[in-house]
C-alpha cells in the first residue's frame, strides 16, 4: 500500500475497499501499480489517496521468499535465501494460516 502514486508505474484505477491504520487513519484503495527499485519489483501494490506514509505489504513481501529485518531505524528487505543463524533467535511465531502467526505456541 503506498500513499504516492508517484512511486508507482502501470497505475490503473480500481474500486477497492477500505484500509484502516492506527490513529483512525486509513481510506480507500483507489489504484494499483507496480513499485521497482531498479533491484527488486513488486506488483499489485495498493495505491490509497488519503494514505500520509508509503506502506508495503509484509505479506507480499515474504510471498516472494525475501527476508525482513526490523529495527528503531529501518526495515531492510534482504535477498532470498538469507538465513538467521539460530542462536540469534530468541523469539519464534510460525506461520499457522495464510499471513497469521502465532505469537506464543
């Protein structure tokens, strides 16, 4: 989901639902595109006007078997393939449905 449309390329209209964020802000999904860095592509991205930040799916992401990493400053989507070594895990949440995870087992 992105909130400029400027960041897209093939943009076409459609008449999606609503998506909802924290702070009751959200709006309507209005287009969808495609969003390149030259490196990596990722279609089908939601465009939504009233939208302040550019958002882009987690779920779409790992879909494509690229790893995500968080931390206070950024988000780095590394190449597929990129395995954690074990003992910097402290904490697991397996995937139990289709983009639901279970926190604690």
């Amino acid at each position: 989901m992105i909130g400029k449309t400027a960041l897209l390329y093939d943009v076409r209209n459609i008449n999606g639902g609503y998506v909802g964020f924290a702070r009751n802000q959200g709006g309507q999904i209005v287009g969808e595109g495609t969003l390149s860095n030259g490196i990596v592509t990722f279609e089908r991205v939601n465009y939504i006007a009233k939208l302040e930040n550019n958002l882009l799916s987690i779920s779409q992401i790992c879909d494509r078997k690229y790893t995500t990493h968080f931390n206070n400053k950024e988000c780095l989507i590394l190449k597929p393939g990129f395995v954690v070594p074990e003992e910097w895990v402290i904490m697991r949440a397996p995937i139990v449905t289709t983009r639901t995870f279970k926190a604690f087992p």
